[in-house]
C-alpha cells in the first residue's frame, strides 16, 4: 500500500461507502446536460448514429480523463489546486486555480436553470400549465423570479454542501438517485403508453449517418461528453479525493460513464414521444431550452389532469438532477478553499456559495448572457480543463498507472488508457478545440 500524503489539520473526509461514491459522483455527472442536452443534440444530428458516435467519444476521451481525474484526487487526497500542485509542482497551480474559476462560473449560470425548473415545478403542483407557456417563459426566465429561484437552489446547494461529505453531499445522493432513476423509468413508460407518440420515437433515433461527419458535430460530441461527466474542472478529481484506497477505480469509471449515458438516453425516451404525442413536433428544432421549458409544457397543458402530475413529476426530476451536479459544482470550489486556504467548511459553503449566487445577477437577467456562459464553459473551459489534465497525467505525473492499480490490480488495459491520454486525447482536443475557441470567441465578440 502507498502511503497517503500528510495533510494538516482534521482527517480528510471520506465517503462512508462505495455505494455512497458511486451515486454522488453518478449524481454529479446526471444533471442539465443528460435532460437539456442530450436528447436535443440527439435528435438534431442524426439520431442513433449520434448516440453511436457519442459512445464512442466517450470511451476514446471521457472515461481516459474520468480515470484521471479519480485517479489524482485519490491519490493526493487533495482538492484539485493542491492535487496538482503534488504531482506536477507549483507550476500546475494555475490550473488547479482555472478549475476553480470554471466552478465559479458555471455554477452561476447552472443553478439559473436548475431555477426555472423548480418554478415549473411548482406551476404544475399549483395548477398546471396552459396554452400561454411561451410568453410565461418570457417572464420567468429573466429578471427577478429568475434571479429568486437561483437564489433558492443556491440556498440548497450550500445547505447539503456545509453539511460535509458524508452527511450532506453522501446523504442526499443516496436518498435522491434511486428516486431518480425510478421516477425517470416510470416517465419513459408511461411516455410510452401515450397514443401518437411513435414519431416521436422515430425523430429522436432515426439513424443518418450524412450527418456525423462534420467537425461541427464532433465538437458537439466532444463539448457534451465533458460537460455531461463532470469533466475538465476538478469535480470529478474533487470526489475520487473523499475515496479510501480500496476502490477499482476502472470499475468505478465505466459505471459512472454508463449510469450517466442511460439517464440520457432514457430522457429523450421521455420528452419526444410526449411532445410528438400532443402534435407539437414543429416546435421542437428552435432550441433546447425551448424542447424542455416551452413545447414540453406544452404538452402536458394539452393532457388535462393526467399533464399535472406528470409535469410535476418531470421538472421534480430536473431539479433534482440539476441540485446534485450544483452540489459538486459547489464542492470544488470549497474544498479548494478548505485545503488551500485553510478555511471551515461552513465558513467556504456560505461564502463562496453567497459569491456564485451573486455572480449569477448577469445569466438570471439576461438569458443571452447565460448562453454565452454556457457556450465558454462547454466549448472553452471543460475541453480545454480536459485537454490539460490528459497532458498531466499521460505526461506529468511520474506513474499514474501504479496509482491507478492500487484497488484494480491485475487488470491489463492500463497501457492502453495511458496511450489514449498521451496521443489519442489531446490529438482529438486540439481538433476540436481549434473549431471551437474561435468560434465561442466571435460569439463573445458578437454579444458586445
Ligand atoms: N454533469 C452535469 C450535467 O450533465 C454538469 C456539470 C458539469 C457538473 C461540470 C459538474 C461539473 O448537467
């Protein structure tokens, strides 16, 4: 067994269980992306021939750098700043110090949505949805209700994370993952029952392949893969640093990135055949956030009684796929405070969750600022964050395999993955990469 480093001060925390891991980290990598995105990206580029390049996306660049990222943090039993500080030297630091801005940044705009969500959920408990939710969503998305029910998921967000690793962040996964999954199954079911919904099916994986073939779509590929896994900004590193060494770490890998990729593709088994069901299909191509806050609604105004509960039941579900990828989100930029600067967890969760709820005053009252915020961190930051971290570990750091081994022993693909980390990854994210920044960057220069 290697020794663990020496930390000052309280024990580190860890995860009670393997269970408890599996399902916060599973919790954190579920969110937005697997219910906003997914499906929408899905159903735009080509149906199951996107899902078949996103599968292989995934396991060519997600699951080497997901390896990594548990990999570290289990290994320094740091937060990302001081993980990669162990490893690579002082150096790394502004790395470590870019994930936590990344933290910072997409939270702000993250928990702006995860808001809305929560006000849908009560609109379909208070009464349901009608015929007027576009211009309803005209109002809430921006302004003062937006900007108060951010306020609302922040105050969550920071409640669960002060409470610590096990009794916050452990708890509430254990207890609001299985539901998720259930609630998410009984929606795909009972979507299946509806009449008229089998177009619905057909446009969401109806397979063309003519389409794959752009960088375009690769980027898209490459941006969801990191986005949808937590990647590219320490939340993963951040969970692998509360493991013990006995985890098989590959193990944990493929099921964190298989959980995540079932929940998505069951979502978009969800919200199609109920859209196309209702005889909304025209409405679906204008954008994501309209699929899920506009036409969906919008079908369940059309199911009478029935669209009440299942409304409900639907947004339920976001917010709480959304509150458990804030909770990570949140973590990184507290343990970093935690370990570096030496402050109380309390004191870091209420303090620098108050500047994240602040800093979300741009995105929750001006919609285009948070696409711009959304398009830096999913086509900039996380790439890039991911780009950085498979340089680290395929290069930097002495023996990431020994690491690696500790819990997995006899397991022999690890030559592989440090191949795909030094060649295969960062060749991949500098192709996407150079499409990408200058794009978001004259999307940037656009807005001002
Ligand atoms: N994985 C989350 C989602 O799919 C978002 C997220 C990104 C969470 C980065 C943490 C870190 O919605």
């Amino acid at each position: 067994m290697l020794p663990h480093p020496v930390v000052s001060g309280a024990p580190r925390e860890q995860w009670s269980s393997r269970a408890g891991f599996v399902l916060a980290a599973v919790g954190s990598a579920v969110g937005l992306g697997n219910m906003w995105r997914f499906p929408y990206l899905t159903a735009e580029h080509g149906g199951a021939a996107f899902v078949i390049l996103y599968v292989g996306v995934t396991l060519a660049v997600g699951l080497p750098v997901l390896l990594a990222e548990l990999a570290i943090g289990r290994g320094a039993q740091q937060s990302p700043v001081r993980a990669l500080v162990h490893y690579g030297g002082r150096r790394w630091r502004p790395l470590g110090l870019v994930f936590v801005a990344a933290g910072f940044l997409i939270l702000s705009y993250y928990s702006v949505i995860a808001g809305w969500a929560l006000r849908y959920t009560g609109i379909a408990l208070a009464g349901g949805f009608d015929a007027g939710i576009a211009e309803r969503f005209a109002e809430i998305s921006e302004g003062w209700d937006a900007f108060g029910f951010h306020l609302a998921i922040m105050a969550m967000t920071v409640g669960i994370v002060a409470g610590g690793v096990r009794a916050g962040i452990e708890r509430t996964a254990l207890v609001l993952m299985p539901t998720l999954f259930v609630l998410v199954c009984g929606l795909a079911v009972y979507a299946a029952t509806l009449e008229g919904g089998a177009p619905g099916y057909e446009y969401y994986l109806s397979t063309d392949f003519g389409d794959l073939w752009s960088r375009d779509v690769l980027t898209q590929a490459a941006g969801q893969t990191f986005f949808s896994l937590s990647l590219g900004m320490g939340a993963m590193l951040t969970y692998g640093s509360y493991l013990g060494r006995d985890n098989h770490l590959p193990n944990e890998a493929l099921l964190i990135a298989g959980a995540d990729l079932a929940v998505a593709v069951i979502a978009g088994l969800v919200v199609f055949p109920l859209i196309f069901a209702l005889g909304l299909a025209g409405a679906v191509g204008e954008s994501t956030v309209g699929a899920l806050f506009i036409t969906l609604p919008q079908a369940f105004a059309g199911m009478g009684g029935v669209g009440r509960a299942v409304g409900a039941v639907f947004f339920a579900v976001l917010v709480v796929a959304a509150l458990t990828s804030a909770i990570s989100l949140l973590e990184v930029v507290v343990a970093s405070a935690m370990d570096g600067l030496g402050w109380t967890r309390r004191r870091a969760a209420l303090g620098l969750g108050g500047a994240i709820a602040l800093l979300g005053v741009p995105p929750a009252f001006h919609i285009g600022v948070l696409d711009l915020m959304d398009k830096l961190a999913n086509n900039v930051l996380l790439l890039g964050g991911g780009l950085a971290l498979a340089v680290f570990a395929g290069w930097v750091m002495a023996d990431p395999v020994a690491e690696v081994r500790v819990g997995a022993g006899g397991v022999r693909w690890f030559f592989l993955w440090r191949t795909l980390l030094r060649f295969a990854v960062p060749a991949l994210l500098l192709f996407v990469l150079a499409d990408a920044v200058p794009k978001t960057l004259t999307a940037v220069a656009a807005f001002f």
